[in-house]
C-alpha cells in the first residue's frame, strides 16, 4: 500500500494528538493507493485498547470502489498486532490494519485472518 506524505503526516498529527491514548480511523484505499484519512474516535480513551467510532457514511465507501484500511496507534510499543488487536479483529480480518507506534511514527501493515498475522508493505509516496 502506498501513502502519499500529506496523508502520512496526518497519520502521525492524529496518534500524537491522542496520547496517551490509542488514536483510531480508517483509510481509503484505491488501486493499492489510500486517497483519503478519515480520523474515527476511540469509544474507549485507552493506550492499551481501542474501540473505533467513525461516522457511519465511511463504511459505504466500499460501495464508492475504495478498500478501508483500519488504521490505529499504540501510544509507546511495537507497530505490531498485539494479542487483543489479534482477538477482536472482527470485521477487520484479512482487511489491510495499519498500526503506527506514536512515540516515533513509525507505521507497518499488516493482516490479521484467522488468528495468523501477515506483514504489509507499506511505503510512502514523495508527493501529497
């Protein structure tokens, strides 16, 4: 997946925002591409988990030809799915889940389908 540099930089803006919780949204994918960020709300205010709270017109993007990407943070440890990321997955399994450790902003993919996690490249374009 690419992420042009304007939509990174919000990325890394939204997880530092939210410290010291977790930050939470979706992106919108096309042709392997996101095109836009759209911030969701974490239900729970935690750094150990999130609940995502996303105004509910996103999800009819998929019917607009986007992919949704789930995006979150974890405020000081690995971009890496953690056991609760891997249990509560949901509707996200075998969905592109992005995780971004706030402290660096650092950003890895991933996708997480029954219980086995499988890294996504994911690179970040020069231009916006």
């Amino acid at each position: 997946m690419v992420i042009p540099a304007a939509i990174l930089a919000e990325l890394r803006e939204h997880a530092r925002e939210a410290l010291p919780a977790e930050a939470c949204g979706v992106l919108l994918v096309r042709d392997g591409a996101a095109e836009r960020y759209v911030r969701g709300r974490n239900r729970l205010a935690s750094p150990f988990r999130y609940e995502l709270d996303v105004d509910p017109e996103v999800w009819f993007m998929e019917d607009e030809g986007f992919e949704l990407a789930v995006f979150h943070s974890h405020p000081e440890s690995e971009p890496r799915p953690s056991r609760t990321d891997i249990a509560n997955i949901g509707l996200w399994e075998g969905k592109p889940y992005l995780i971004m450790r706030a402290d660096t902003g650092e950003l890895r993919g991933w996708s997480i389908d029954g219980g086995e996690v499988a890294a996504l490249e994911v690179a970040a374009a020069d231009h916006t």
